[in-house]
C-alpha cells in the first residue's frame, strides 16, 4: 500500500512540476510591436500557452500586428503602458486570464472563451468592436476616465 502511495505522490509530481515551473514573468522594455522580442525582457513576446501562468507587466506602449490569445496568464498594464490595436486587433481571453488596465486598451475587441476570465479598468478601454463574452466572465469592474465598449453576450 506504501509503494502505491508513494508511486502515486511521484506520477503527480511528475505531471504538474512542468505546469508550475514553466511561468515567465514578461516586462516590456521599450515601445513597439508587441511580436517583436526586442521590446521584451525576456527576448521574446509572451507565449501565453496552456497552462504556463505567465505574468505580463505593460509598462510602455505596445502596437498589436496580430490578435492576441491569452490564456493562464495576469497581464497588468501600467498608467505608461499601452495596448494599441489600430481597430484591427482583438484580444481573447480564453482560460483563467486576469488583466488590470492602469494604462490605455484600445482594439477592435476584447472576448471570452470558456473558462473564467477577470477585467478591472482603471482608466482607458477602446473596442471598436465591443467586448464579447461567450464563457464564464468572472468579473468586470470598470472605475477608468472613459470606457467605449459595446457588450454582447453569446450563450
């Protein structure tokens, strides 16, 4: 019984270690294109893969060239930090993602997948396109300067 205990422990082990220890912590650097490394601490953009946690801290402003999948991620944009989209980015938010805006969001959208996912901001959000939610939202706290979203709830 002692052997099945102790296998078991280890094949847990074994699985969620990568899970844990695969979280990067991403910190702008300089303005730019949000694809482009060398706008990053870390040399590249953030991944936001499954099950990576990663932290990512917007303290400049940051152009979009692509939408945008985040997913097990925090993303804090700061009061000098920018994500612009030129109304023809969009940002998802598909699993377990939270973001604080101190900063300015500005895309053509900001939508939901399937699992819980948090908003707070604090001071400027732009959707040319609104905000879509099809999934679970946790929450929506909004006490920014202006918000312009048009919201559309898909069941």
């Amino acid at each position: 019984m002692k052997k099945i205990i102790t296998n078991t422990v280890f094949l847990i082990l074994f699985l969620f270690i990568p899970l844990l220890i695969s979280a990067t912590v991403y910190t702008t650097i300089s303005d730019g294109n949000w694809a482009d490394g060398a706008n990053w601490d870390q040399g590249s953009p953030p991944s936001f893969g499954w099950g990576n946690s990663d932290e990512v801290y917007v303290k400049h402003e940051m152009t979009l060239t692509a939408d945008v999948s985040m997913q097990s991620s925090y993303v804090e944009i700061s009061s000098s930090g920018k994500i612009l989209g030129n109304n023809t980015f969009k940002i998802t938010m598909t699993n377990l993602v939270q973001i604080i805006n101190d900063g300015e969001i500005n895309v053509k959208q900001i939508s939901t997948g399937y699992q819980k996912a948090s908003l707070r901001n604090n001071a400027d959000l732009i959707t040319n396109d609104g905000l879509s939610i099809s999934g679970s939202m946790d929450t929506i706290l909004n006490y920014g300067t202006e918000i312009e979203v048009i919201l559309r709830l898909i069941h």
